[in-house]
C-alpha cells in the first residue's frame, strides 16, 4: 500500500491540529490496534494507531472502537503514564515513517515530563513503543527480542534507538542538481525502481505516476535525455508543491470497475487510464478510514464465509464426478439396438439353432445386403431362452437409459443450482446475507438445521437503487429473494432482468404502469450485470422482459425461473453507476 513516508507527512500536517489537546480516553481494541481519543476546544478527535502487517497506520477516525471487556496490559499502561497528558508536538524525521508524539504528563511523584509515544509504520515491522523522559523503552505494544532480531532490540528498560535509516533523497529539501546527480550514478533500470532506490518515504504508485507523466505512458529506462529529464524534475516538483500546500492535495482512492479496493494516494492518479477508478477523498483521515473499512469488511465477510465456499465447491465437484460417472454409463447403453436386434435375429431362426450351440450364424436381415453375422449363445439356455436374455439386456437398457437421462438432468440443475449460491456468496455484504444462504441450503437439504445456534438474523431488504430519471429498481440478494421480488413482489407491467446464460440476480424496474425510458432499462441492464457472475467481463449480455412473461417450473429449485417474449442488451458492469443509483432507504416506494 501507499503509506509511505511522504503520505505519513501529510497525516502529521493533518494532526497538528490536535497539538495543545489532552488525551481524554485510551482503547485497544485489538492486538494490532490502539485509538487515543484527544479533547481540545472542538470537542473529541479520535486517531487510530494500527500496526498491522498489510494495515499500518495513524489518522484521525471517525469510527467507534468496540472497547474489549478486559483491556490488554499495553492499553492499561498507556492509560497510566499518558492518560490526561497534553500533547506538545508531533515529530518525523524527513520522510521517514515514523511519527513521535510528545506528551506532557505527570508521573507517579507528581513530577511534570515528556513521554514520547514513536509509532514506527513500517509493514511487518511496525510498532508503537513509549518511551520516558530519559529516552528508555517503558513498553511497546508488539516486543522485539533475540530470537525475532538480533540487530535491533525493542524491550522494556532498553534504551530507544532508531530503525537504520539509508542515505537517500528527502523531498522537503531536496535540490534539482541533487536529484538529477542521484539518476546519473544510477544503472539502467526502470525510471520507477530508480526512484524507489533513490528517493525517501516514495511509494511504487507514486514513483510509477512520475515515470508514466515522463515518458507520456510509455517505460522510460534510465539515463534520461534532457526532455525527460525536464519533465520528471516537473513532476517531482508537483509532488513537493502538494506536500508543502496541503491546498493542492488531492487524496485520490484507487479501485477496479468492480469495487476492489486497490491502493491511494495524496496526488492525482492518471497511470491506469480507465482501467483503474478514482475517488477523492477529503482529508487523509477520510480516505483512511473509507478505504481500509470497505478492505476490512471484505476481508471479514470472506473469512466468516470461508466455510461456505469450501462446502460449496466441494459439492459442485462431487456432483460434476457423479454426473460424469453417468454419461459413461449411458454411452454404454447405446448398445441397446444391438441386443433387440440379436434378439430378432435368434428369433427368427430358431428351427436353425439347437440347445447347446455356442454360437448361432443367421443372415441379418436388416442390412439389405443380409451378411451372414455370429450371434453368441450361452450353451446354458434353448435358442428361445437366448432370445429372451437378449430382449432382457434391451429392456434393461432402456430402462438404464431413461433413468440415467433423468439423473444426468437433475444433477446439472443441481451444479447450476449449487453455482448460484456460491455467485451469491460472492456478492454477500454483510452477516445477515450469509446467514440467510445457509439457512437456504438447510431448507434445500445440504446443511444440517442448527437447532442449538442462534437464530438467523432478520433478512435485509432488496438493494435499492433510482434510475436517473426516477424509476424505482430492485435487486436480489438471493436466491430466496430472487424469488420473492420476481413472483410475489413484481407487478406484471414491471421489467424482469436477469444475464443471459450467467449467474446473477433477479432485477425488477418498477414502471408503476408507465412506459419506462431506454436510460432507465440501460441503468437496470448495467444493475443486472454488475451483480452476476459476468461482473468482470466487458460485455455482458442481459435479457429483459415484462415480469408477466416469468414463470416458475414446477419443483425447482428456489431462483430457477423460465421466461419468454424477451429482449437482450450487451452492458458493460459499472461499479462506479451501482455506487451512485443506489440509496439507502429499502423501504422506499412499494413495499417487498
């Protein structure tokens, strides 16, 4: 991620205006975790402290920590020597990612001190140690000893020394004869691996943003000529221009047109062109907090239906193996006319044969040449006996075949079936959704009823989302309320939606008896595709018609619809669309 020293600077700038506040409230809410709440004229300002390995990080918060019913012994002595202390200043070394915070407070004589809380954000190796007026470590929330390094101690007692800090370019007071000396003695590399050997607190995305305004998007090798030398020196200075004018920040959230969260960063992102879409953000706090909460809750939706996933593909496989089984059995059945045939055959010249004949040589008069053929006999049976066992490997076989053809149909309607869930899992937001898919398969018979376990949470509504020119737009979340939206909620004037030949949800465009506009049924196209299995493709095609013309077969299972009298669109999935069509309000309109 884009952390990097340069942005940290920028946090440091945004935190200033706490310096002069007392710290009024100390949480710890996970092991990697740590909010100070500071109280100043404007009321309370929380900032979160993570140093968590893929999550490090300082900003102002505007979330509520869930406190822990026993604090963690680091928290409880934070809350001993700093709660109540004034913040004085907040340091950092150049662009270094470290911040110290220095904080006035009184110790246990009464005696006033600065205790220094350094919050070293550095990936795997990130900490945050308070350390007394006389520069030793009092603790840390994550201790280093010998067996995790042997080059840099972190233990209570010992005195605090800095991480090993490489001789490399600092932005704040950097020179052009500097920068350009620094890309002249370096090899013929990438210009952006250059800049992340050469420049302090720069992070991939932004050496790649400068290597991609030099070289106009195409790669650009060191040494440089004197044109793209003007021009990275350009671009360099545009990022000095937004680290000292907060005014020309631009904190710019990156993610995919499918909502993955990708990266950020405190200056305009143009690298990706319209692969990548950007938001801004107004402040780092508000970019922190938005990006690594959506990453978060996707992370932990994914984890809490881990379980699911795993179930749910080990199913489709086991399924797909014993419809595979079946198709072979089938093919073996094609042998069928071949046994009534013989059947015939013995039949027809039973004067000719005799018990015990091993074999019986009859013209086949079904081929119009009438070859003579061999029939084999068991020895065992009279001519007429051997006749019949051959009528009885036909009847037998046909049996096999039609029960086989019915097996091989319902087990691919049970794949389709089993796939649809798992595209709807794909696609849960929240606890109650996976909830809800479980109870689902309980219903269906895959998963066991959990009689002892909590109850289920109360089903969330269908997504809902206006059109831009009004229209009211529905999408299941499942295949449950697939079903409901589709045949009990839908009036029959309504538009029906769904992917052609892909897993999604159902759509419903309410007309309320109005003609609906070519925008509104694009906009509900795009719903459509965005939230199916083809959300990542480029063209995904969308049938849509009257929810008059949808009809529900007989015994299948829940989401399984059939339709007629149908139109088809090719859409391109947009997240960014999803995003903006959609409100928060469930309820509104005609009730689900």
């Amino acid at each position: 991620m884009a952390l990097d020293g340069a942005f940290l600077y920028c946090i440091r700038q945004d935190l200033q205006s706490l310096i002069g506040s007392r710290i009024d409230k100390i949480y710890q809410p996970s092991r990697d975790e740590l909010v100070l709440s500071f109280r100043g004229r404007n009321g309370a300002t929380r900032v979160l402290f993570s140093t968590a390995a893929d999550a490090a990080r300082i900003h102002i918060t505007n979330t509520t920590p869930e406190n822990p019913a026993k604090p963690p012994m680091f928290c409880m002595l934070l809350r001993k020597h700093i709660s109540g202390g004034k913040l004085e200043d907040i340091e950092q070394d150049g662009l270094e990612r470290i911040l110290r915070f220095r904080i006035r407070a009184n110790n246990e004589m009464g005696d006033s001190i600065v205790l220094t809380l350094v919050c070293e954000m550095m990936g795997r190796f990130s900490n945050i140690i308070l350390v007394n007026e006389h520069g030793r470590i009092i603790d840390s929330i994550r201790r280093v000893d010998e067996d995790l390094s042997r080059v840099r101690l972190v233990l209570p007692a010992l005195e605090y020394a800095s991480p090993p800090r490489e001789d490399r370019i600092c932005l704040l007071n950097c020179t052009n004869e500097d920068i350009l000396h620094g890309l002249l003695s370096s090899p013929p590399i990438a210009l952006a691996k250059s800049v992340i050997r050469l420049f302090e607190g720069i992070s991939p995305v932004v050496a790649r943003e400068w290597e991609f305004f030099t070289g106009h998007g195409a790669p650009v090798t060191l040494p440089l000529s004197d044109e793209l030398q003007s021009r990275f020196l350009f671009a360099v200075h545009q990022t000095q221009d937004a680290l000292f004018n907060p005014e020309n920040r631009h904190y710019t959230i990156l993610k995919t047109k499918e909502g993955q969260l990708k990266d950020f960063s405190f200056i305009p992102i143009h690298q990706y062109g319209s692969v990548m879409l950007t938001a801004e953000a107004a402040s780092s706090g508000e970019l922190l907090d938005s990006f690594y909460a959506q990453r978060d809750h996707f992370a932990r939706m994914h984890q809490r239906a881990n379980d699911l996933f795993r179930f749910l593909l080990n199913t489709s496989e086991r399924i797909k193996k014993r419809i595979a089984n079946q198709k072979q059995e089938l093919i073996a059945c094609d042998s069928m006319e071949d046994d009534r045939r013989k059947g015939d055959l013995i039949s027809a010249n039973l004067y000719r044969m005799q018990r015990g004949d091993i074999t019986a040589k009859v013209e086949d008069f079904y081929d119009e040449a009438c070859p003579v053929v061999e029939i084999p006999l068991d020895v065992r049976l009279t001519p007429a006996q051997n006749a019949q066992m051959y009528y009885k490997k036909y009847r037998k076989a046909c049996t096999a075949r039609k029960k086989l053809t019915e097996l091989i149909d319902a087990g691919e309607k049970e794949v389709e079936y089993i796939d649809s869930v798992f595209d709807a899992l794909t696609r849960a937001e929240c606890e109650s959704d996976i909830a809800q898919l479980r109870l689902e398969l309980t219903e269906q018979g895959y998963l066991r009823e959990n009689r002892k376990g909590p109850k289920p949470p109360k089903p969330m509504q269908p997504m809902h989302f206006i059109s831009t020119d009004g229209f009211d737009i529905f999408v299941g979340r499942n295949n449950k309320q697939n079903d409901q939206l589709t045949l009990r909620f839908a009036e029959k004037a309504d538009i029906w939606l769904h992917t052609q030949l892909v897993h999604g949800a159902h759509v419903i465009l309410v007309t309320e008896g109005k003609t609906p506009s070519d925008q509104a049924i694009e906009e509900a196209c795009i719903l459509a595709a965005y939230f199916s299995k083809g959300r990542d493709s480029a063209q995904v095609k969308v049938d849509y018609c009257n929810a008059k013309f949808v009809k529900k077969p007989a015994g299948a299972r829940p989401g399984m619809v059939i339709y007629t009298n149908y139109q088809s669109a090719f859409v391109t999935p947009d997240a960014s669309l999803a995003e903006k069509l959609r409100i928060n309000d469930d309820a509104h309109g005609r009730t689900t």
